[in-house]
C-alpha cells in the first residue's frame, strides 16, 4: 500500500509536467492567447518561467549560450516593432522607469493588443474578456500595444500600466545575457492606466513587471539588440 501510494504520487506529478510543458507550448507557438487567464495561475510567475525557460522560438538568433547578445543585428531584425520605440523620452533618475502619470486611455485606444508570441486581439474583444481587477502591463506603440518587443540599444519605448487601486508599486527588471542582474524600485501608481518612459540602456533581454496590493502584473520582455551599423536605424514612429 505504501509503494503504491508512492507510485500514484510520481505519475500525478509526471502528468502535471506534461500538462505545464504543453501549456508552455500552446503559450510560445501562438495556440493560447490568454496569458491573462489569472484561474490557470498567478500571471507575473507564470509568464516570468515561461519566458525564462523557453524563449519565443521565431527568434532567428536566439542561441542556446546566448551569444547573439554580443553580436550585432542587420536592421530588418527591428522592422516588425519600429512603432514601439522612439529615440526621445523623459529621463530616468536612479531607477527603472519614469514617474508614473496618469493616462486618458480615451484619447489613444490601442487598435489591437499583442501577447509574447505575437498573437494580438482587438482591444475592444480583450477589454470585454479580461477582468479590470487585474494588474497589466504593455508596451504602447503608434497603433497597438504588445507585451514583447525587440529593440535597439539606446532607444526608449512608453509603458502602460493598468492598476485596479492606487498605490505604492513594487517596479522589477531582470536583465538577462550571459548573467543576469536584477533592478527594483518602488512608484506611486494611480488607479485606472499609467503611463512611463522606459530605456532600453542595455543590451540584453530585460523582464519587467509590478505588484501592486500584492498582486503581480503580467511580464513584458525587451529584447535589446545592437544595430549592425551605427546610425542604420531609424524611427519611423515616435509616441506622443
């Protein structure tokens, strides 16, 4: 009886695996577009492991040694995200982000919104289907608003925050190359959307999310990359 209670426990566990890989899976291919479906798991670990143990595999030069961080890319690599990131923004003092303001969503609606492996939603179609009790974060360009983007170093790109309740957020990065490294720093967030600048100073992949009243947001990834050659990139879409 005592093996057998063992051996029952092994394969429950083996068919959780299964089912995590899977999920994994549907999540990175583009099968599974609620990575806000907060009754699966807690959005700001999930998202975080499943960034971290299995990159977005249409990335050409992602490399299992992570070596193409120190190799510079032509400039089609950044065609697709060119509404994301600009060469301005509001400088950043001591920590990760800008001061968080408050941001009139009814004056620039996102068309579409975009999750990690590119799957997008009108925004209209995901308002309706995510609960506004939730934490979220996006990168907001021209038109849409995405949760991953691959950009030149040196460039700055607006986030967007949404808060259920006003209050101090605990701000987290996690820049990742050969080693990584970690940034936190805490902000006063207001209730409803917020916006703020983030930098793109440092080649590597950087993670970033928030908690605020205990609850952790979605994670957005910034793939930063060197331009083959200097100057090569140019910005086709500032944010306003």
């Amino acid at each position: 009886m005592k093996y057998s209670k063992i051996l029952l426990c092994m394969a429950a566990l083996a068919v959780c695996l299964l089912i995590g890989i899977a999920w994994g899976a549907d999540y990175l291919g583009g099968g599974y577009v609620g990575s806000h479906d907060r009754s699966m798991s807690d959005p700001g670990i999930a998202g975080m492991l499943h960034w971290l143990d299995a990159p977005v595999s249409n990335l050409p030069w992602y490399s299992a040694d992570l070596t193409f961080y120190k190799q510079a890319v032509p400039d089609t690599t950044f065609s697709p995200f060119r509404e994301y990131y600009t060469t301005t923004g509001t400088p950043v003092v001591g920590g990760i982000i800008s001061n968080p303001t408050r941001f009139d969503i009814t004056q620039k609606t996102p068309s579409s919104v975009f999750y990690g492996a590119g799957v997008g939603l009108p925004f209209n179609q995901y308002a309706s289907v995510v609960p506004n009790k939730t934490n979220d974060l996006w990168i907001q360009g021209a038109i849409n608003w995405t949760q991953y983007v691959v950009g030149p170093v040196g460039t700055w790109m607006q986030l967007i925050a949404y808060a259920p309740v006003e209050g101090p957020a605990g701000f987290y990065e996690t820049i990742q190359t050969d080693t990584t490294s970690s940034k936190y720093k805490t902000y006063q967030f207001n209730e409803g959307y917020n916006t703020m600048n983030f930098k793109a100073d440092a080649v590597g992949r950087h993670m970033l999310y928030f908690v605020v009243n205990n609850q952790p947001s979605n994670v957005v990834i910034v793939d930063v990359l060197s331009p083959a050659q200097t100057g090569s990139t140019t910005i086709e879409h500032a944010m306003s």
